[in-house]
C-alpha cells in the first residue's frame, strides 16, 4: 500500500532554477525508492500567509508533507506555528543542539530528529517534515528510516507456550483452520505457538479460538522485536515516560501497581510502555497487568470490544466497575489493598490538570493512592506519532473523526476533522492524527 506524499520547496523567488530542480530530483528519488507516492509539489515564495494556507491545505488530502527550506527560514517554522496553533520557542534540549541552531525556534509541540552525523536537525510535527537544502544529505538520511518504518506494514503477533495432554492432534487441527500466519515448535509435553497477522482483530480472535481449547497454557506473550527499540528510543518524551514507569515499578514492585485503562489513545500508549517496561526489566514477571476501566453506563460498544481485545493481546486483568471514578477506586483498593500506585495517561492539557504532578497523591478526601502520570508533558502528536510509527492498535473510533472519548451520550466526532474530500466530492471525517491543532482536542465532547 502506498502511502501519499506532497512536496513543498520554498524560494526566495517565484520560479524553480536549476539548484532547486537538483533538490526535488533528491527528495523524489529517496521517496520513490521507499515506495512513497508523490502527488503534489508546490514551489512556494517566502512567504508566511502562502505557506501556511498551503500546507493547512496539502496536510489534510496527504499522508506525509515534506517542506524543503533555507536555512533557519522564519516563513516556514512560523506558518508551522500557525497549522498547528502553536507558539515558537526555543526548545531544543541541550543534548538535541546542533550546529547553527542556538537561535532556533519551533512550535513547542515539534520534534527535532536528529542522529550522529546530522549538523542539522529534521523537524517533524506528525506527518509534516522540514528538511533544510544546505543540510538535505545527511537529512534525507534520518528521514529514510523514519519514512520506512511508517511504511512499513503492520504486524501483530503472539507467542503462546501450550501444555499438552495426549490431545495434541486436537490442537494442531484447530491451529490450522486459523486465518492467520502460525509456526507450531513441540518440545517433550509443550507446544509453541507463534500466531502472526496484520490485523490486529483476526490475532485476537485466533487466540482466543486456542483458549476455548481449554489446554493450560503456561505463558503467553506479544512476539515483538520493537520492544527493544522502543526502551532505547532517544525521544526524550518516550525515554522520560519510561523512567517514570522504571521508578514506580521499582519502589511499589509490579505486583503492587494497577492502570487506569478505558481504551482511549493516551492509557492505550502508557499500557504498551507499561508492557514494554516489564518485558525488559521483569522478563520473570508473568503476572497479568491489572486495569481499572470506570465504563459509562452509555459506552461506546467499539470501545468496549477495543477493551476486551487489549485484554487478551496484551494478558491484562480488568476490574470493570460502572460507578464514580472516586467509587470505582475505593472499589478496586478494597478488592486488592495491596495496590499502592496508580498509572493515568493523564497529560497537561487535560481538565484540571495543567498544575499535576507526575507523582502525586489523591486529594485527602479520596482513597489513598499514588497517581502515577508518565505521559503529562506529552502533546497530541506525541501520542499519534507513537502509536502509528510503532504500530500499537487502537480504538477505531479515532480513524472515524473523533479524538476523545467520553461515551455515546456525551461525545460525537470532532467538528474540525470534517473535510471536503475534493476526489470523492463529499464531505468526510478525517482519522484523529490528522488533527494539528490539539486545542480541539475535546471539541467533541459536550461535558
């Protein structure tokens, strides 16, 4: 499947020379290569108004936007600011400065990617890119690896350790009838199964298909290479998110820690971190993941069959409770008075919590728990950018227009992702990472 790409070069003049034509043969030949579609190049003055109307436009019909600019060009990260409804700041970290950028100012909720023999850094804001000429090279590099693995398709698997007794035919039949890619590995009285499908609803389904086997099965767990990658990512949002998860584990113990998880995009990208944690720190640990999910007495029915499907991919124990949150813990701490921590995929720009902490302890009139908010400085197009580039599923409410869930009565697609779909000539809802102005995040929500 190809993915659809629009190409902007900025020019101090009107017309495309000969150095700027040199530049795009650059950038189609690495695009071509990683099998993208080029649909659209613009040569755009310098000019903020133009570029910004342009690329609010090109960011909404096309998968990924490449902006080709000078160097430390004010137009482009200033119209950037203005797509995204962002302020400028300087807000490269020590570690992230390269050369010629000590003046450098970009949109707080831009990302600077940069690697060992970059002297400039690629910005991205979800699927936009900003290259600069001088730097396109070792740019065009970085943004290679970036661009293969949002190309790259995804693929769900599942490990599944299986105890036999005499019934081993029984199993290998059902396995076989299952519509996913299976390798079954026998050793003495076990079986190994490993399931493997791009989507992540036949994984679960063939899963659970072995489960109604009633066969013990002695451990079970995602068959995943990234889990590495993503514990050694340099991002430094995801390598803060992590330790804030590593410090809580190890002061509580993972016996004593619990999720708030309603299946909504920020707790779906905490419990893959949380599982990602555990697998690398606590490779012994088997225990299921325990989640406390408050339902709405009006839930979304795909938001509960999103919640029912994390349960078996990812072995969580969820504690369903249909009150209060304030009831639903003291619930939970009642059922389970070990717990001492729980993990929130809160973030700043949520209600009430623009003055949180990441360890903080409920308000005194509430049962008493540490709340744990690893994601709380993360943005928006932080929690898109981690669930597309790693291929964590999610809920599929959000690729039908809405971007925060409440429940059915009191949520409705986000009014800002309807577009007017010039090649279908009607009117649609954009998929939530679509969305770059994150103050519209809850705009669907009538709370």
């Amino acid at each position: 499947m190809f993915k659809t790409v629009a190409v902007i070069l900025v020019n101090d003049l009107f017309l495309c020379g000969a150095e700027d034509c040199n530049t795009l043969k650059r950038v189609l030949l690495v695009l071509n290569h990683l099998n993208y579609l080029v649909k659209k190049v613009s040569v755009l003055h310098k000019n903020e108004r133009i570029i910004t109307n342009e690329l609010d436009t090109l960011a909404k019909q096309f998968d990924v936007v490449i902006i080709v600019e000078k160097l430390a060009d004010d137009a482009v990260f200033k119209a950037l600011a203005n797509v995204t409804y962002q302020n400028l700041t300087t807000n490269l970290k020590p570690k992230e400065r390269v050369q010629e950028c000590n003046n450098y100012q970009l949109p707080v909720c831009a990302k600077a990617l940069t690697s060992n023999d970059s002297l400039y850094p690629v910005v991205q804001v979800q699927g936009i890119f900003v290259l600069s000429e001088k730097y396109l090279e070792t740019q065009l590099r970085l943004l290679s690896k970036r661009l293969e693995q949002y190309r790259t398709q995804a693929k769900y698997s599942k490990v599944l350790r299986l105890q036999l007794n005499g019934n081993l035919t029984q199993v290998l039949n059902r396995i076989k009838e299952l519509q996913v890619k299976h390798v079954c590995q026998k050793k003495d009285a076990e079986v190994c199964v490993t399931l493997e499908s791009p989507s992540f609803e036949n994984l679960v389904e063939s899963e659970r298909a072995i489960r109604d086997l009633k066969i013990n099965i002695v451990d079970s767990h995602i068959g995943s290479n990234s889990l590495q990658s993503i514990h050694m990512d340099p991002d430094e949002r995801i390598r803060q998110a992590i330790e804030t998860i590593e410090t809580c584990l190890q002061e509580n113990g993972p016996e004593n820690v619990f999720l708030s998880f309603n299946g909504g995009k920020d707790c779906t990208v905490l419990l893959h971190l949380i599982y990602t944690v555990l697998k690398i720190k606590y490779p012994s640990y088997k225990n299921p993941i325990v989640c406390l999910y408050v339902q709405s007495e009006n839930a979304f029915p795909e938001q509960d069959q999103f919640i029912s499907q994390c349960q078996t991919y990812f072995n969580l124990e969820v504690i369903t409770v249909v009150q209060s949150i304030k009831q639903a813990l003291g619930k939970i701490l009642a059922m389970k008075p070990n717990l001492k921590a729980c993990f929130m995929g809160t973030r700043r720009t949520d209600p009430y919590s623009s003055d949180l902490k990441v360890f903080q302890m409920t308000d005194r009139d509430w049962p008493q728990v540490m709340r744990v908010s690893p994601l709380l400085d993360w943005h928006y197009s932080d929690i898109w950018d981690y669930l597309l580039y790693y291929k964590v599923p999610y809920c599929k409410l959000y690729d039908m227009g809405f971007t925060s869930l409440g429940n059915a009565s009191n949520t409705i697609r986000n009014p800002s992702l309807l577009y007017k779909d010039i090649y279908l000539g009607a009117e649609v809802y954009l998929p939530a990472y679509k969305m770059l102005n994150e103050n519209k995040e809850r705009s669907g929500r009538h709370i």
